[in-house]
C-alpha cells in the first residue's frame, strides 16, 4: 500500500481485523469494536484505523426508530463482524438489547466484550423476543447462503432493519414484510459509512441523501 502511494482505503471482510493491527493509531470506535474498515494516511507516513461503520449503522438506526433508544427493546440477529459495530452503537444509546444467534457461545461474546447488559440467546428465540421488541436489526449472512429467519410474529407496523442489501437481503426483508413489518434494507448504511470514510480522507461532507438515491437507483435497476 504504501509502495503505491495511497493515502486512504477502505477494508472489507474478511480482512478488517487485519487492517486494525496493520495501523499505527486507531479510533476509539476501531479500538472499541476490535475492526477497522477504513484507513487513513493523517500524520505522516503511518496508517491511522477508524470504523465508519458505527456512523453509518447510526444513519440506518436514525431513519428506522429515531436517535432516541432508551427504553427501546431491540432484538440483534447475528453475532459476527457487521454485528459489533451494531452492539457498540445499540449498548451506546442505551438500548435495552437482546442478541440471537444461531451459537449462543459466540452471542455471549459479543454481549461481554461491547453490550454487557445484553441478554442473549439461541436464534430460534427470535420470534419470542422479537414480539415484544421496538426493533429487529437482522445483522446475520442467512441470505447469501439461501437460508431464512425463524417465523417471525406479526409486525404491525414496527420497523424491521437488514444490514444488507439487494439479493442478500431479499430473503429476510421478504420475510419481514410478509410478517407485516416496516422494512428498510442496508443501503443508508452503505452510504453513510462511506461518507464518513470520505470525509475522513478529504474533510469534506458528501451529499448522503443524493448518494442513497443513486445507490437506491442502481440496485433497483439489477432486480
């Protein structure tokens, strides 16, 4: 990287873990979360590990129930690399926050490292939890690999938000919206993870509502 002279990247699975140890300095949010997914050249030569993905999990969390998340039962699918920045961002705002995954071991071990008040469980305890729950972040790969949820109870309205996005996402937003839920996809997290990273390398505020249009706009045209 160096030899090539760049002076940011962005880091994507399976490799983000790898970028935090590569860095010389890292974020709070980086240390935090044990992952960096953009890099940045911003005192001389060393490279500096930040996570945009909590400022992008942000945006999605704010366009599906607000800022506010006191009080608010959300349920987290998922226990691996997309997950924790989502439990860092959840425990941070005070989120009364349950985490179901198909190994409890490895839901446990989220819980303790970034949301120690977590309750947490076996996946086939979605649709209990997910009765009473204000929110369900579905943050788990079921969809690339074809699998599906477990039933999930009626939605009336509550929202229902995938990390992902196009096909990876159809199969649980299909399933949610079926179950009566408000579903958003991944895409304003997308976007506003790479705004942040942008802003990182440029110190400029890209237009995130002009960005997801135009992201919204490509993926529909590929269904």
């Amino acid at each position: 990287m160096a030899r090539a002279g760049f002076s940011g990247l962005n880091i994507t699975l399976p490799h983000k873990l790898a970028a935090l140890s590569a860095a010389a300095q890292s974020s709070p949010e980086a240390k935090a979360i044990g992952a960096a997914n953009t890099l940045a050249r911003e005192n001389g030569p060393e490279w500096s590990a930040h996570n945009t993905d909590v400022a992008g999990f942000s945006d999605a969390l704010g366009a599906a129930i607000g800022i506010d998340l006191r009080d608010k039962r959300i349920v987290l699918v998922g226990a691996g690399g997309a997950a924790r920045a989502a439990a860092f961002e959840l425990a941070r705002r005070g989120a009364q926050l349950a985490i179901v995954n198909r190994s409890k071991a490895n839901a446990d071990t989220l819980a303790r490292e970034l949301a120690p008040k977590a309750e947490t469980a076996e996946l086939e305890r979605l649709t209990s939890l997910a009765d009473k729950a204000d929110l369900v972040v579905n943050s788990a790969s079921l969809g690339h690999g074809g699998a599906s949820l477990p039933a999930l109870p009626s939605g009336k309205g509550r929202p229902f938000l995938d990390m992902s996005y196009g096909k990876a996402a159809h199969a649980a937003l299909s399933q949610a919206r079926a179950a009566g839920w408000d579903v958003q996809d991944g895409l304003r997290m997308l976007v506003g993870q790479a705004a942040a990273s942008f802003h990182i390398w440029f110190g400029i505020a890209p237009d995130k509502d002009g960005a997801l249009k135009a992201c919204q706009a490509v993926v529909a045209a590929r269904r």
